[in-house]
C-alpha cells in the first residue's frame, strides 16, 4: 500500500447520523475499545449527545462485552436492524448476530458486506455522533470504512512505548492517504499512581505520544492513567465513566469528549 491512488475517500453519509468519528490504533491491546466506550458515554452523559457505538471489530467484538448488551436484536418492517441501547448509546456490533464462541473465519469482501449491514442496515435514528471502534491495523476494515462513510475524523489511540507508536505512525499514514482527516491522538495507559502512596510510575515511559503528536503535527489530545478499575468495569459491562465518575480515567474521557 504505497499511495493514494484507487483509495479516494468519498464516502456516503449515514442518514440522521451528523458526525462519525473513528477510533483506531496501529496496535491491538492499547485500549481502542475502552476509549471507544468510554468517550461514547461521556459525549452521551456529559456532553448530552445523541451517540451511537458500531463495533467494526468483526473479529474480536468487544462492544457487547463492554456495554453489556446480549441477545439478538430486532428487526424493523423495512428490515433494519434495531441498535441495543445502554448508559445512553445505541450500540450496534457483529457479536450481536452471530453465536458468542464461534470465530469469524471470513474474507475480505464478506467483512466489507458485514460492516455495510451493520452501519448502513441499522435503524440509528438522529445521532449527533457515531463512534466506531475500528480493529488494530491497517487492513480491509480501515479501507472499506473510510471508502463507504463519510468520517469527520480518526482519532489516534496508543500507549507510551516504541512498539505501539510506530504503529500508531503506520495509522496516522494510512488514515492520511486515505484523506481521513486525523482529530488527534490520545495516550492512553500513561502514568500509574500507586493507591498507597500516589507515586506515579511511567510504566510503559513517558511522553511518548505527545512527542509523536508533534513530530506529526498532530493535536495531542490527553492522557488516560493506568488504573486497576479499567479491567474490573470493562469485563463487567459497566465502563468507567458510568461505574466510577470521580476517577482520573473518567476525567480524562470527559476532557476527551469535550475537545471533540
Ligand atoms: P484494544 O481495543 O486496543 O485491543 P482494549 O480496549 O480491549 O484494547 O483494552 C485491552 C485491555 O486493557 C482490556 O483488558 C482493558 O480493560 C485494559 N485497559 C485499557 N485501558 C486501560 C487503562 N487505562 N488502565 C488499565 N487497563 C486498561
């Protein structure tokens, strides 16, 4: 993938749908999907947006786990599908139509036709936002996304160490030849405070994505700490905005939410 050639971004609107941004990562792991859920919440609850999530993660749907969402969905009588709906965001995901255990084993073009049905088939009604969680990469989804919706943006997810900047670089690339304006990138799993003590250790170091913001010229948009709670309200279903509104990672969201 070596230029911009054949990868023109002019993607169709989502009816009723104002702004769709993406949240992406070159690497898996760093957080996409609990800034992704996170960030909805809090445009929902803070910011008070009408907010949607579409998990675009066809391989490894996190969405459900993470809001708590199970079943299977109903279908309208012009056949679209109806989003679930928790903490105040409609949420829509690949994990909802098909069983929990079995893997995908699809190709391309029925990842493309998936992720078709689950944007452009689901009855979202007027959302000031859709927030979609992309996979980790710089694959099909991220192509077939950017081509077929109109995105206001990317945002950038990483955490501090060399391994996932260079690819978060990769996706800043991509995401720019594809002419996918970039919002910014947020730094996520920066600092641990110690309960005890509140001494703050830069576990995976420091500073990384602000410098890499800069060296792009990019917007740094903020850090999210690493705390213990994440993991605990993230298999819980209950994301930390909701189940722990004080918290600096909660805080952290909010202050994302409004920079957006
Ligand atoms: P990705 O979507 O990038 O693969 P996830 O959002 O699934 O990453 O997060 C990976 C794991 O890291 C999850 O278990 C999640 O709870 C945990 N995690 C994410 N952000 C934090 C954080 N700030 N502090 C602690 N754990 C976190």
């Amino acid at each position: 993938f070596s230029g911009s050639a054949g990868f023109s971004t002019k993607g169709l609107q989502l009816d009723g749908v104002k702004n769709i941004v993406a949240i992406a990562s070159g690497k898996g792991g760093v957080g996409k999907s609990t800034t992704a859920v996170n960030l909805a919440v809090a445009l929902a609850k803070k910011c008070q947006l009408k907010v949607g999530v579409l998990d675009a993660d066809v391989y490894g749907p996190s969405v459900p786990t993470m809001m708590n969402l199970h079943g299977e969905p109903e279908v309208t009588e012009d056949r679209k599908i109806v989003p679930f709906q928790n903490y105040g965001v409609k949420c829509m995901s690949i994990g909802f139509l098909v069983p929990k255990d079995s893997p995908l084993v699809w190709r391309g073009p029925m990842v493309a036709s998936a992720l078709e049905k689950l944007s452009r088939g689901v009855d979202w009604g007027n959302l000031d936002i859709l927030v979609v969680d992309m996979p980790p990469g710089t694959g099909d989804t991220q192509i077939t996304i950017s081509q077929r919706l109109q995105l206001t943006g990317v945002l950038i997810v990483t955490t501090p160490q060399d391994v996932a900047l260079i690819d978060a670089r990769r996706g800043v690339t991509m995401f720019s030849k594809v002419e996918v304006p970039i919002l910014g990138i947020i730094e996520n799993m920066s600092c641990f405070k110690c309960p005890n003590c509140g001494h703050p250790s830069y576990i995976f170091g420091n500073g990384g994505a602000r410098r890499t913001a800069d060296e792009m010229c990019l917007d740094y948009l903020g850090e999210i700490p690493l705390e213990i709670d994440v993991v605990k309200a993230s298999d819980e279903g209950v994301p930390l905005v909701v189940s722990a509104p004080d918290s600096s990672v909660t805080k952290g969201y909010n202050d994302l939410a409004q920079k957006l």
